[in-house]
C-alpha cells in the first residue's frame, strides 16, 4: 500500500487526490505519527498548485458545494479525514452528480459524520466560549477545541460583536483569531498572561458565589450539566474551575 502523508493543508490534500487517484490501494493522511506495514511504502506529498487545480475544477463540475465540503471536513479532528473525503471524492467523479443527499452509500455517510464534528462543535462554541475583559478593555476568550475553527468562530464574533477588540485563543493549536474592531485575522499565538480588569474580576466573584448559592450539595446534577455542556470545556468557566 502506498501512503500519501501531506502536510495537513487543503492544497496537498488535493495534490495528493491528483497524484493517487488511480492507484488501487492507497491512503491519504496528514498524521506523521501513521502505522506502516511490512508493505507500505511512505510518500511524502509536494503542494502543486495545478494539480491542486485541476482536482477542484474537475469537482466543481459534477458539485459546486463539493469543495466548501471538503475543506470543512478536513478541519476535523478525525485520523481518517483525509482517507474519509478522498472516498467521497472518487464516488462523486464515479456517478458525476451531487451525492451529498445519497444516504444509503456508506461514502456519504462516513463523510457527513466528519463534517457534523466541525459544524457541531462550532455550533456548540457560538454559546458556550466565554469572554473575559483584560485591564485594557479588550475581550479574551481561551479555549480547546476539538477541531480546527478558529477562524470560523472569529468571523462569527467579529459580526455579532462588531465594536469590540477580541482574542480567541486555541491553546491547544497554539493560534489565536484577533479583531481590532474592523478587521480581523488569525495568527500562532503561545502561552498568555492576561490580566483581568477590576469589573471582570468582580463580575467572576459574583458568579461564583451565585453558582454555589443555587447548586444543591445534596442534590447533584452532574449527569444534566455533562447532557448541557461536554466536561471538556468546563475548565474555561469561571464556575468550574475552583471545583
């Protein structure tokens, strides 16, 4: 079996499409970490911007969405996303027409699951990221996302909060998604040590001790919190964190 290892961006992954397209046994992955086999050869995948090219117009022709899709699925925390989409690419280019409503081809379904991951978690994050305000008035809200979208969460809070300055820190990418009131960007970010200002210090105090006034000791309620809110992003509230 011939391996395709990229380096994890949209462009390599549809070079390493173009390049493998008709090889019977091959897989695509960005995990460096991958298992070879006694019979496994390792490619390593050069960006080519016209292969890239040539792969999305060929795309675009039986499913305009097709691409948009793909670059979604490929923010996926998921080990097999590449393999996932290239599945669901070359049963596209099979039957020439959008698949993505075709529920009964395991392809199609395989692949939605990893795109529900991204839109699911971003949907989730649009409420559950909590904002601090720092000393010098702007927001900061750190953060570990299972996938990547960083960037589609800094989009969305630019527009809802439009006269604000804000930090969006995946720390566990080490990026962070900032907008200075009119623009915003996304670039590598390491450790912070942000300090709060006195109302948000203040605001926190308050909603610990209104948490700890309504949270009956002898009445857990773990199991309903957990179905509201995954553990996982329960030590960025304020709440939690001295729990």
């Amino acid at each position: 079996m011939k391996i395709y290892l990229t380096d994890g961006t949209v462009t390599c992954f549809f070079t390493a499409v173009f390049d493998c397209f008709r090889e019977k046994d091959c897989f695509i992955t960005s995990t460096p970490q991958v298992q070879l086999t006694f019979d496994s050869e390792l490619i390593r995948v050069e960006t080519d911007r016209e292969k890239n090219a040539q792969v999305q117009n060929t795309l675009n022709k039986y499913d305009s969405e097709c691409v948009d899709d793909i670059i979604i699925a490929l923010r996926s925390c998921d080990p097999l996303k590449e393999q996932t989409a290239f599945a669901y690419i070359k049963k596209l280019i099979e039957t020439k027409a959008p698949i993505k409503k075709h529920l009964n081809l395991p392809e199609v379904i395989e692949f939605n699951d990893v795109i529900h991951k991204v839109t699911g978690e971003t949907h989730r994050l649009k409420g559950f990221l909590r904002f601090m305000e720092s000393d010098v008035g702007a927001l900061y809200a750190p953060y570990s996302p299972d996938n990547d979208i960083t960037d589609l969460l800094t989009a969305h809070f630019a527009e809802r909060l439009k006269s604000e300055r804000f930090v969006i820190h995946d720390v566990k990418r080490k990026i962070a998604g900032m907008y200075d009131g009119n623009e915003w960007f996304v670039g590598p970010a390491g450790e912070a040590e942000i300090y709060l200002s006195e109302y948000e210090r203040a605001f926190e105090n308050l909603w610990k001790k209104y948490y700890k006034a309504v949270n009956i000791k002898e009445r857990p309620h773990e199991k309903q919190m957990k179905g509201y809110m995954p553990v996982r992003y329960w030590k960025f509230l304020p709440e939690k964190k001295d729990n």
